[in-house]
C-alpha cells in the first residue's frame, strides 16, 4: 500500500462518523504519520490509541509526530505488520488501504473484533461487507473523499 495520509477534514470526518469518544481504544492499520492517532486523542479524547505501522520510517515519524503533540500517554506505536498484530480490544478501526487489502483482513476482523467494532475507511470498501454509513467529505483542496463505516455485527 503507498503511504498517502489522509486529509485533516477525512481525518476529523473519520472519527465524527465513528462517534469516538472517551470510552474508544482506536486502532488505526498502517498509521503513517500518527495524525489520526494524535487527532483521536486531542480532539475526540478517546482512551487510547494505537498506531501498527511496518514502514520504519513512517513509524520514526509518527513516533516523533506524538511526543511533539504531547499524546505518549494515551498513543501506543507498533512497528509491524497489521496482520500479525491482535486488534481485539479495538471499540474503533481506521483504515486507508486498498480494496484488495480489506478484502484480506475481512477474516480478522471476523476473528478479533467484536459485534458493534466500528470500522471506518477512508475511500476504499470492504468488499461483500454492507456499510452502514457512507458520507462525503471536502478536503482543503476541494477534492472530495468517501468515508464508509461498517459496524460489526451489522455489515451483512
């Protein structure tokens, strides 16, 4: 998957969409930069949130990204493959990857996550899944990005 974050509005669009609030532990699958994680915390003050990120670099920037926002006690980095790693006490799920890459991940989410785990995508469907909510959000640029949320237990 190339590394591409996502904009600030689909960030914010993301978590407003998956209601995350203080009760939320969100797992974010290829963290890149940490901005969803850090925006999670200071802006939505979920519990806990956790970066899985295998690109070394991109996991020194996140890295780096968190301690400057000031968010190491509630962010957790993982410098992994996402699917080596147990996403069970996830309440929420960010993902910018590709199709086929969700497609990939459908049995681990069935395995590991719990009925109402909500799962926000950025742009890209979790094939055979139905979403529970689609929206549009305007970036900066005035591209247009779509959010799908599934909720577990409801995305049959």
């Amino acid at each position: 998957v190339p590394y591409v974050p996502t904009p600030y509005p689909g960030v914010r669009a993301m978590l407003k969409i998956a209601r995350a609030g203080s009760n939320d532990i969100v797992y974010d699958l290829g963290c890149g930069d940490g901005r969803i994680l850090i925006t999670a915390v200071k802006e939505f003050d979920v519990k806990k949130a956790v970066g899985i990120e295998k690109d070394e670099a991109r996991f020194e920037e996140a890295r780096q990204n968190v301690i400057k926002a000031g968010v190491s006690d509630r962010v957790v980095l993982i410098n992994d493959d996402f699917f080596n790693v147990d996403i069970s006490e996830a309440t929420i799920v960010t993902l910018f990857l590709l199709t086929v890459v969700n497609e990939a991940l459908k049995p681990k989410f069935e395995r590991e996550l719990e009925d109402d785990t909500r799962i926000v995508s950025h742009e890209f469907r979790i094939p055979g899944w139905r979403p529970y909510k689609v929206v549009d959000v305007r970036d900066d640029n005035g591209l247009t990005h779509v959010i799908y949320l599934y909720i577990m237990g409801k995305h049959k």
